[in-house]
C-alpha cells in the first residue's frame, strides 16, 4: 500500500490564499485638474507623480508622460505617472515613486494586484528597458509581492527620506523638534537678518546661482539649473515655495519647497558662512512650515537624507520626522 504524501504545514491547517481583487487600470483618462484632484487625496504624494514633474521632463528629456489610474469596483486606488521614450528602437519606461496609493494602508492583496496590473502593462520583451523605483517600503514582504509580480531587482541605492507631520498645532510641531533644533532656532530669532517668503520670480535666478555655488563647492548631487527653472515654469504660484534670508544687502541662504496633493517636498537648499552662523536655515524652516500648515499641506517630505552630506542629513534629522526608506530599484 503507498504511502500518502508528506504534507508540511506551519501551526494549523492553512486555508487557500485569498483571491486577489479585481483591479482596472485606466490610461490617459484624466485632465490635468483631476490628476491633481487625485493626488490631493492620498494620504501620501510625491514630486515625482506630478503633472508639472511629468512636463518638465518632457520638455528636457522628450519623456512622455501616461497617466494611469487603478480602480477597484468602480473606486480609484491607486494611480501612477509613467514616463516613456524610444531611442534606436529601445523602449525607455520609467516607474518612478509609484503607485500613489489612495488609501491609508493597501493590503497586500491590493499591493500584489496592482504590481500585476503595471507589470502587465508593460511586459518583458528585448526592445524595453523599464526601470521602476515602488512607492513601497523596503520591507521583506514588499520584496515578496515584487518578485511574485515578476520584478527584478536593480543594484542601486534605496531611497531614505523623512516625513513631517504637519497636522498638530504649530506649538507641537515646535516641541517635537530636537532640542538642538529649538536652541538654534531660538538663536536665529535674536540676530540680525530678514526673511522674504515668495519673493519675485527674479529671486529664482539668486536661488539657483547661490545652489550651483554651494553645490561645487561641497560637491553633492543635485538637479541641474536647467531642471530647476523649467520645474518653475511647470509648477503654478501656489505649488511653488520659496524663502530667503538677507543680511542687509547681502542674500545669505535660501530654500525652495514644492506643493503636491496635501503634501508638500522640501526640493533644496543652500548658506553662505553667515547664513549658517545666524542659523538662517533653521529660521527659514519653521517660517516655511508656519506657510505650508496654512496652506493646508498635511505632511512635509524633507528630500531625502543624503549618502555624501552628514551635516544635511544631522539638520533633517533633528525635525524628529519619521524616516522612511523604499524597498529600491527594480526592473
């Protein structure tokens, strides 16, 4: 008499996984208002899923944008911008902090059927060169729903960043920043400088002059001025945040923030030495949240933590926001 199959389960019997839900992806079915629309009710946004993000690499790179939306019994989900362009009959698909999801806390059933949808979207062939950075943490069940949807793995550097909540009261949001934060932040309220919030387009040449400056000088990574002054042409007045500090006649530092859905990115920033010995930047900063909160902007991505610049990185982190890293690139 034959033997019956070994079978291994772990604790009780195991019932079969769940189904995953019925997704429809939509492409190009929305004007730019409802994109943003769309954007404004997630729980998180990000640059990168904006239509002025979207134009401006168009205008540069000849990306063309696709705007696609995932829905759910007739209820939108989640969406992703993906960019495209044929160079000598290759395929170049870009995926970048995607999907924006439209729900506080998508299942991983509801994360694997929409990984499926995009990856049927644009299945593998020897002409496409897709390369797609998930808006999902880096977790060991996100690199499981990944590699499940037939994604691959890029050696590259995972994204680190941090959030602020930006829906406490002001008094709040002062108290939990780092006590370091508040000493130099209460130091830069007795010297001797002027911050000018939105200042005149012109400004924006004095923004970008002084980061391209900064830049060579300690040698970081950054967008190129061009980047910089076609996302401004991009963006409207209200998507666009822009601070300096002048000592008399002299501009000593400045930061630029960008408006998205409910969120907002804090895209770059530069000191001169006396910036930096009047504590212009953590001055500059809580003016900028003071802005961003009465704009009825939830949440404050700071940018990014950077793998070259500690002192960046040491300013970020005493905002006491809540760090983050993504799960990285894929193909």
């Amino acid at each position: 008499m034959a033997k019956p199959a070994l079978k291994i389960v772990s604790g009780a019997e195991k019932s079969a996984p769940a189904a995953l839900p019925e997704i429809e992806l939509i492409w190009d079915d929305t004007t730019v208002g409802g994109w943003k629309e769309l954007l404004q009710k997630a729980p998180r946004s990000n640059l990168l899923q904006t239509w002025a993000y979207a134009k401006t690499n168009l205008m540069l790179y000849r990306l063309w944008p696709k705007f696609g939306v995932f829905y759910r019994q007739g209820k939108p989900v989640a969406m992703a911008m993906v960019s495209t362009r044929r160079f000598m009959g290759i395929e170049v698909v870009r995926i970048h902090r995607a999907p924006v999801w439209l729900v506080k806390t998508p299942s991983p059933e509801l994360v694997s059927a929409v990984l499926a949808k995009l990856r049927a979207a644009y299945p593998p062939k020897w002409s496409r060169r897709l390369s797609f950075m998930p808006e999902l943490p880096n977790t060991p069940k996100s690199v499981e729903l990944l590699e499940k949807a037939g994604f691959m793995p890029r050696k590259a550097e995972n994204y680190r960043s941090s959030v602020v909540d930006l829906t406490p009261t002001l008094a709040d949001i002062k108290k939990s920043f780092s006590s370091s934060f508040r000493k130099s932040l209460k130091a830069a309220e007795k010297l001797d400088f002027t911050i000018i919030v939105d200042p005149s387009k012109l400004a924006v040449k004095d923004l970008i002059l002084g980061y391209l400056r900064d830049r060579a000088k300690r040698r970081y990574r950054g967008p190129s001025a061009k980047f910089l002054r076609t996302l401004h042409k991009n963006c409207r007045p209200h998507e666009w945040l822009l601070l300096e500090a002048w000592h008399e006649d002299q501009l000593i530092a400045a930061q630029l923030f960008v408006l998205h859905g409910s969120g907002a990115t804090y895209q770059l920033g530069w000191t001169t030495e006396r910036g930096r010995n009047a504590c212009a930047h953590h001055a500059m900063m809580f003016e900028a949240i003071t802005r961003l909160k009465q704009a009825g902007v939830q949440s404050l991505d700071l940018g990014g933590l950077s793998f070259e610049n500690q002192g960046l990185n040491t300013f970020k982190e005493n905002l006491k926001g809540s760090e983050y890293t993504l799960v990285g690139s894929w193909k």
